[in-house]
C-alpha cells in the first residue's frame, strides 16, 4: 500500500547565479524523494507549480529528469512515485539470475516458461561452436522478483548435452543449478555484452513498462572448463529497475606497441 503525497519543501527558488530554476526544482526535489519511502506520492504536478510558482513545463522538465535518472517512476491515471532501489547484478563471477535476486533479498520467481526444440542459426552455431541445423533446448521465461516483473530470458542449449531438459526442467527457479544438480554441467567462464535499447512491443507488454521505457539487454555465451559452450543466453531487464555493477581491479598493461602511450603514464 502506498502513503499519501509527501509535500516538498518549497522554499523560495533564486533566479540568480545562473542555475536555471527547473535545476532547482529538480535538486529541491532529489533531496526530498531520497529520505521518503520507495512507493510514496508526490505531490500532483499542479500543487508543485502552485507551491514553486513556476510554469507546469518547468515541473515536468524537472521530475523528467529524475524519471530518467529511476529515482521516481510514473504510473498513468495515479501519479508519480518514489522508485524502489535497482536491483544490481554484479559482474564478477559466474552467477545465475536467482542467485544474484537471492542474494539481494529478493523473491525470485518465473512464470510463462516455455521449453522447446529449435534448429541452430548460422549465428547460435557460430557461438556455440556447433553445426548450422543442429538441436538446441530453447528455455523462454519471464523472471519477477517479489512478485514484480523485471527480466525475460531466453537459454539456447547444444540439445546433446541437456537431453529430455523440458521433462526434467519443471520446477525450480535457476537453471544453473538443474545443469550442475542433474546433468553435472558447471559454468566455468561466461562472456556479458550489455547494451541499451527500446523494447519491441512485446516486451513492453510483457514487463508492464511504457513503450519508450529503455531495457538492459545482455548477450551472454557460457562455457564450460575445457571451453565447451554450455549455452547462450538472452536477457532483456527494464532499465528503471535493473543495473549492471562491474568490479575492477589493478591497472591493465598496456600492449609494447604503444611506447608512446606507456611514456605518458
């Protein structure tokens, strides 16, 4: 259940200094929404304009951005509120989707999962170092955690390494561990490459986001110890709800090729 709309403090804007008043308005308002609870209200459009004193373009221009930045989210006919903290997927170690949900305190469930036999694409059997037209385990699932929708994924298994997966893969939530518990396949590396887009229709329909909301897509091939692809996968997340966190360590060598560059550091 949501609270009632948390007025904002306003006090009076400076049309001096040079920083626009929509900046203002839009710190004002950071600093507020950060100490309310995810899933507040705040106040109506019109109230701010009345208790800024400024054009209902300079408040929408202002909470635009914090729509942007996933600190509010607005949901037609019932307002703006305060988003809930992203869920973050660490990159830097081969971890299952559930896993990473688990770990953050999250429910994780599935629904509309859908098992089914598929021919290699010339792209798939390039990637998993199979034959064009060879079986794959195609695994199509659409992932919540606590109960609200954030990611649909879709798995490409070599069929010969997972037989009679949709009769085995009938419960549970993490196909890593089905592939570790009943056929004794680990991950050993995974290769991520994430990317921005807008959804398709149907993913937006899907994940229950606006048509121009951005998703976090991620294409990923896993292998396993002796390099043998184990599957590739497909996840597409909604940007105001998921984030990729990335942990570096060191300085990389540069390559002897480039002395020039070596001497400036």
């Amino acid at each position: 259940m949501t609270s009632k709309p948390v007025p904002v403090q306003s006090r009076s804007l400076t049309r001096e200094g040079g920083v626009s008043l929509y900046a203002q308005i839009r710190e004002r308002l950071r600093n507020e929404t950060m100490q309310m609870t995810p899933g507040s209200a705040i106040l109506p459009e019109i109230e701010l304009e009345r208790n800024f004193g400024v054009s209902r373009i300079t408040i929408r221009r202002a909470i635009d951005d914090l729509v942007q930045e996933g600190l509010l989210v607005r949901k037609q006919g019932k307002g703006t509120f305060v988003q809930g903290p992203k869920l973050t997927h660490e990159l830097n170690a081969v971890t299952s989707w559930t896993e990473q949900l688990r770990m953050l305190g999250f429910t994780a469930q599935t629904t509309d999962r859908q098992i089914q036999e598929v021919e290699a694409s010339p792209a798939l059997a390039k990637e998993l170092h199979i034959s064009r037209g060879d079986p794959l385990s195609m695994v199509m699932r659409l992932r919540l955690a606590n109960g609200e929708p954030v990611s649909l994924m879709t798995n490409y298994l070599p069929a010969a390494l997972v037989p009679d997966l949709a009769r085995k893969f009938v419960k549970g939530e993490s196909l890593y561990d089905l592939l570790h518990q009943v056929y004794r396949l680990v991950p050993d590396l995974a290769v991520d490459k994430v990317e921005t887009r807008l959804p398709t229709r149907e993913e937006a329909k899907r994940l229950k986001v606006p048509a121009r909301t951005p998703v976090l897509c991620v294409n990923r091939i896993s292998y396993l110890a002796d390099g043998t692809p184990l599957e590739k996968s497909v996840v597409i997340s909604r940007g105001d709800r998921y984030q990729y966190q990335v942990s570096l360590r060191g300085r990389a060598r540069l390559p002897s090729s480039f002395p020039s560059l070596r001497s400036r550091s």
